[in-house]
C-alpha cells in the first residue's frame, strides 16, 4: 500500500490480488455509483444487469457501493478482497475519492485514456481528510488560460484529492470573463497589447505580443459543473479595490481619481507585473456595480460557497487625495484609509452573504481593520499574520509564501527557468505543518486547510503550469489530506510520477529539469536572488500598503 498518494488514515493489505478488466458490474445508489464510475473511467464499469453490460450478462457484483451516513462527506471505507471490492461513503465525494485510491491501487495504465484494468491487490483502506480546504490558487488574470486548461487542472487536482480551485480572474492586467451588463469589461479589459518580459530592475523590454481572452457566462457555468461532479469547488477571486487597471480601462468613472469632478488620464490594461497605483472609488456606486458583476457571477456559477475579493497591495494614495473620499469616511465615522479599505470589502461581504456566499480575503484585508466575522483569510505574509487572524476569530487557509508560492523555483540554478525568487522544494513543501504546534486550540480550529499559489506572471502557459505544479503539488496533497508527510513520502512520489508519466503531466523532474524545460538565454532564463523567500518574510507582520509589498514592481 506504499503507493498511494496522498497517505489514507490506514490501509491494511491483505493476501492476494482482484483482477478488474473494462465492463467490470457495480451496484448501488446511482449518485454514488456515478461518482465511482467518474474517477475510474478507465474500467469502463457498468451498471449492475445493464444492457451494455458484458456479453455473458451482468454476472456476479464486482463493485458495490454502499451508503453510510456515519461518515463524514469526504470520507470512505474501500474493501479489495476475494469477494470483490466494497465501497461505503456517506456522499458522492467520498465515493469519488475510493474510486481514486482504487485507481492508484490499479496499474498505471489506468491513468491513460483507454480502457484499461489489473490486478488489484486485497486491502482494506479507511480514509478521511484532516482538512476540508486543500487548494490550488490558477491566476488566469496576468496570462489567460483557455477553458480546456483549467478542465485539465480541475482532472489533475481529482487525481490528488484536493476540492478548492480558486480562480484569480480580476487584476490589473486582464478581466477574465464576460459580463452581459457591463460588457465593456470583457471587450475591453480583457486583453492588452503586449507584455513586458523583462526581470526586476532590468531595462524594460516587451514581447509586442496581444494577449487576451475571457471565459463566457455559459464557460464558466460548465467549468463549475464539472468541477462539482469531480468533488472540485470553484472559489473565483474578482481583486479589488486594488489591482483595478483592467477595471478603470474599461469603466473609469469608478476611479478613485475621478471624484470631485475629476476626469484623469484612464489607466490602461497594464503590460507589466507588480504593483499598480490604480484603485477603485470605495464609494457606494462601486460597490453598486461590483454588487451587480458578482450577481451575473454567481449565477453562472451555481452553488458557490465562496467567493474572494482580494483586498491585498492597495495603494491608498488616491483615496487620501480625494476630499470626497475623505468625507464619506469622516461621514461612516472611520478613524483612517485603511480603517474605510476594511469597511469597503465588508460591505462587499455583505453582498454575498445576501447571496449565500462567504467572503475571502488576502490577509491585508483583516490588517486594515473590522472584517465580516464569517470573511476567511488566506494570509500569504507568514503564520504570524495568520495566527493573529485565527486568534481574533477569523477562518483561515494557509498560503504563505514559504513554500506554498509555486511561482518560486525549485532550485537555485541556473537550470531553471525564470521565477520570481528561489528555491522552494519539494521537500520544502512536504514539510510544511498548516497548524504549527505553538498554536493555542482556539488559533487551531480555525484552520480550514492550506493552498498552493500559481502566480502566472512567468507562467505563460499550461506547459509551464504543469512545470511549477508538480510534483510540489503532490506534496501540498499529502499535507492537506493525511496533515504531514511521512518517512514513506519519497519512494511513494518516485512512484506516483509514474502517474502522472501516464497523464500526460509535464512535471519538473525530481533531478532537475528536462533540457527543453531549463531557462536557456533568452527571456525565461534563470536569475539567481533577485527575490529571496526569507527575506520577503522578514517584515510580514506590519506590511499593509504597497510601498512594503514583497511583489515588487518592475
């Protein structure tokens, strides 16, 4: 049982071996049956005495699956014996997870697209995950990934049990998907006309390359169904006040600037990374059209439990300068700018909640003051920051840079190709503890869980997502599911790659990258200690404004 990926609670082997082959029967209530069949594709397996069954007829019940609401959603009970495999879950995730272990527990070629089946070996497996947030941060907003991208990566987080795929679709250089009520902000805001592909502090060059493109309503609808029906949640992230050039291109009367009468030079689509001045109006018709945005949003979406509103590297200079801004927060009987940068994402909140929606924030959020007291923060600035926003009541989900930023290279080398910092390992990451044993209970129980984060500003494409994702992916799954991993992790790594071989998953191998994946001369080549984790971690507890952000600009 050394193979399976992430560890169960337990699993004991027992003596001898099943063969499985396509067209192999299973029983049992159609939800859960139809999640099994989803994760173990590969069998081919059919409805018990369905007539595309086996020649032979139905036979014997191979598969069954059973209902046990004694177990919690996302847990499961998997039985291999000579009887043949058992199956009990209390709903369709946690069948959809035992179909995922007893495809690990199959020979690699079930993880191809043909049918295929083996010999499985007797085992009895009990199976639940220690946290109920094990995420996956996409950034589609800085370099767009078209829909069959995020598909893949919705099937590849399957394969690793992991159920949070939170979407960065909103920021200063892209809006990533339609609106029918403000459709300035998909014809507009969601494409510029090149990208800069120089690194920090070197003469800014740019590729003279258009980049663009948006996910439609009715996209966005199918995404989020085939995610819920792999045990995946979409968490889409609209980044606001700050992050808003792609905003302002597109609608710039709601630019902190143009109050008072003023009409600035409207900020375009920008081209380059970090941090940007530009910054919503916190006055009441912005959150009037977020309101609106995030109804066609949510709609698209369906069941939507979270959504985040970003909250982080405002750049307040704007609001400070505008009298009308100032007013309305003496008017609200706020103390300071930050103090009205809290007020605006509460209110935010408010509106989801309305909708049935809970608020997520990134930790400069909860810094700024007074949140929603339901709002979870991911504070990406350490465990310092994410203590004190446990201690004061807050859920949280683990992101801090060091080692959940997979947008780090994996190794200080000038292999590599071009990151914004190294190195963060897989053993980096495999070490990882989301509750660290100095936390108080009350800190602890509000950890929701932990993500990792794929800031795409070097990750122009879906080959260079898979670079980045794994195998460090596969550890953040160990963590997230079994809580740590353990002696056993590397040689079950060693082998699980063998998997992904099989998926198709362009993954960084664990000696170093293939010749066509190093950095090479040109824009992706390696620059050693431009950014480094620990130092970026140094002043994490007093950072609110963008002056002390570890993103710098270029």
């Amino acid at each position: 049982m050394t193979d399976l990926l992430p560890r169960p609670l337990s699993a004991e082997p027992g003596s001898g071996s099943l063969d499985l082959s396509p067209g192999t029967p299973i029983s049992g209530p159609a939800q859960l049956v139809d999640a099994v069949r989803r994760a173990l594709a590969a069998l081919d397996l059919r409805p018990a005495g369905s007539e595309s069954g086996p020649e032979s007829g139905p036979g014997p019940e191979t598969i069954v699956v059973g209902h046990d609401a004694s177990l919690g959603p996302e847990a499961y009970r998997l039985e291999v014996s000579a009887g043949g495999v058992r199956i009990e879950a209390a709903g369709p995730s946690g069948a959809f997870y035992a179909g995922q272990t007893l495809r690990q527990l199959l020979p690699g070629s079930a993880f191809r697209n043909v049918p295929a089946g083996g010999s499985v070996p007797f085992v009895r497996v009990e199976d639940a995950p220690r946290f109920p947030w094990r995420g996956v941060h996409l950034d589609v907003a800085r370099h767009f990934l078209p829909k069959r991208e995020v598909l893949r990566m919705i099937d590849l987080m399957a394969v690793h049990k992991l159920n949070r795929l939170h979407l960065h679709l909103v920021d200063d250089q892209g809006w990533r998907f339609e609106s029918r009520t403000r459709p300035r902000l998909h014809e507009v805001a969601s494409h510029r006309p090149q990208t800069i592909t120089t690194y920090y502090h070197e003469e800014p060059a740019f590729d003279g390359v258009p980049h663009g493109g948006y996910y439609t309503l009715d996209d966005l609808t199918e995404i989020a169904a085939y995610a819920r029906a792999r045990a995946v949640t979409i968490v889409p992230e609209i980044d606001v006040p700050g992050h808003a050039s792609a905003i302002l291109a597109a609608y710039p009367e709601l630019d902190a600037r143009a109050t008072g009468g003023r009409r600035p030079e409207p900020f375009p689509v920008l081209e380059r990374w970090g941090i940007s001045p530009a910054i919503l109006s916190p006055l009441p018709p912005t959150v009037d059209f977020l309101a609106e945005v995030i109804g066609e949003l949510l709609e698209a979406l369906g069941e939507t439990p979270y959504v985040h509103i970003g909250g982080d590297e405002c750049v307040l200079d704007d609001w400070a300068a505008s009298s009308e801004i100032v007013a309305f927060q003496e008017e609200l009987g706020l103390s300071s700018l930050p103090e009205m940068h809290a007020w605006f994402l509460r209110r935010l909140a408010d509106v989801l909640a309305e909708r049935g929606s809970r608020a997520v924030v990134w930790d400069e959020a909860f810094v700024s003051g007074m949140l929603r007291p339901d709002t979870i923060v991911m504070p990406w600035r350490g465990l310092g920051v994410a203590e004190r926003a446990a201690r004061a009541g807050h859920d949280v989900v683990q992101t801090p840079i060091f080692p959940l930023y997979f947008d780090y290279a994996e190794a200080s080398s000038p292999d590599e190709p071009i990151g914004i910092g190294d190195a963060i390992t897989v053993t980096d990451v495999a070490e990882f503890e989301p509750v660290p044993g100095t936390w108080g209970a009350q800190e602890a129980q509000h950890v929701l869980g932990a993500q990792f984060q794929l800031w795409s500003e070097r990750l122009p494409d879906g080959r260079a997502v898979d670079y980045r994702a794994w195998p460090r992916g596969c550890a953040l799954a160990e963590v997230a599911w079994a809580g740590s991993a353990d002696a056993s992790f590397g040689a079950r790594l060693e082998r699980h790659l063998r998997r992904l071989d099989a998926l198709g998953v362009e993954y960084r191998p664990l000696s170093g990258p293939h010749p066509w994946q190093r950095g090479g001369t040109g824009w992706r080549r390696h620059r050693a200690g431009v950014v480094k984790v620990v130092e970026s971690m140094k002043h994490v507890e007093e950072l609110t404004h963008a002056a002390d952000s570890t993103r710098p600009s270029i």
